[in-house]
C-alpha cells in the first residue's frame, strides 16, 4: 500500500512538473537491484530526477552485515560512474561513500548538518543528538553549538572508518559530549 501511494505522489509531481529526486537505502543485500538500469529506468520514467544513494548504517551491532564495506563502495563507485555515463538523464550522489574524497565524516557542519523535525540541529541523520535548536538560534550559531565544535576541533570526524559511520563508531563519545554541556 505504501508502495502504490509512493507511485502515485511521483505520479502526481511528475504531471505537475515538480522536479523531484530518490533517496536510495543501498545495503550489501539490494546493491545490485537498486543499481540496475531497470530500476532506475523505472525511476527515471516516474519523472525522478535525481538519485541519492544513501549506504545503510548500522545502529544495531545484528545489522552491521547490511552495511556497505570497501568492496561493495568500490562496486557502488564503478556502477555510479557508468550510471552517469550510460543515463546522464538522472543526478547520481553517493552518501558517505563520497566521504573518502571528503577527508572523512562531513557532518556536524564540516559539510553539512542535520535539522530535525523539532528544529534541533544534529551532526546528521544517523547521529541523532542536539544541544541546539534553529527556533531558538541562527543557522550560524547551530553550525557553531558546543556539540559540532567539539566534534570538529576533537578531530572525531577525520578518522578512516571501516565503513559504516563514523560518528556511530563514535558514539560514547558523542554521548560523554552531549552529557557534559548539560551539566
Ligand atoms: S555521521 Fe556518519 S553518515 Fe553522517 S556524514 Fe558522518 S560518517 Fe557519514
């Protein structure tokens, strides 16, 4: 049921001429489907524009399998370049497989960060934590909460990471951070 009202919301924005784009959980289980040209021809035929493919991350030690390593990213990197050449019909991002060409983790404002529903500012989606938020401050001053400074100026986000995430690697010391400034 989801699925067919997914269908039918790009159904909708393709008639109104709304441009649109995917984002695509890619795990070691779907990484070929999702990267095949009749997947995306589907895709691309709905009107999507864009496709974001975004590498599981674990938050569970059970799910790590799930979780794209150097293999599978090399794979995602070679089928993204062909993608781009063979369909330059539809924008392709890798997310955070492009982080290796970043220097590392490009959350907590080093890149980017995340708002939230309720506006709190977090490093990113897969690191749900906050000490501030955008209703209350600007932009600027999230960007510079204690939280992303620490992460940044503590050299957490430079790390090589095996894969998966870096701040989930990292997680206790997020969480001793966050404890600390609502002390
Ligand atoms: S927090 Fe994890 S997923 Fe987010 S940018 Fe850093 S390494 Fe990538």
């Amino acid at each position: 049921m989801k699925y067919e009202k997914l269908i039918a919301n790009m159904d909708e924005l393709q008639k109104r001429g709304l441009v649109f784009g995917s984002s695509i959980t890619v795990t070691t289980q779907n990484i070929g489907e999702v990267t095949s040209d009749s997947f995306l021809s589907k895709l691309s035929g709905l009107g999507c524009k864009a496709v974001i493919f975004v590498e599981f991350v674990p938050v569970t030690d059970e799910s790590k399998d799930l979780a794209p390593g150097d293999k599978e990213r090399e794979y995602l990197k070679g089928e993204i370049e062909r993608l781009r050449r063979e369909h330059p019909e539809m924008v392709y991002i890798s997310f955070p497989g492009d982080e290796k060409s970043s220097g590392g983790c490009v959350a907590a404002g080093r890149g980017f960060f995340h708002i939230n529903s309720h506006g709190g500012a977090e490093p990113c989606p897969f690191s749900p934590y906050s000490d501030i938020n955008v209703r209350d401050t600007s932009l600027k001053e999230a960007m510079n909460s204690r939280l992303f400074r620490e992460l940044r100026d503590g050299g957490y986000l430079l790390e090589d990471h095996p894969g998966g995430c870096t701040l989930y690697e990292r997680r206790t010391d997020v969480e001793r951070i966050m404890a600390d400034s609502n002390r």
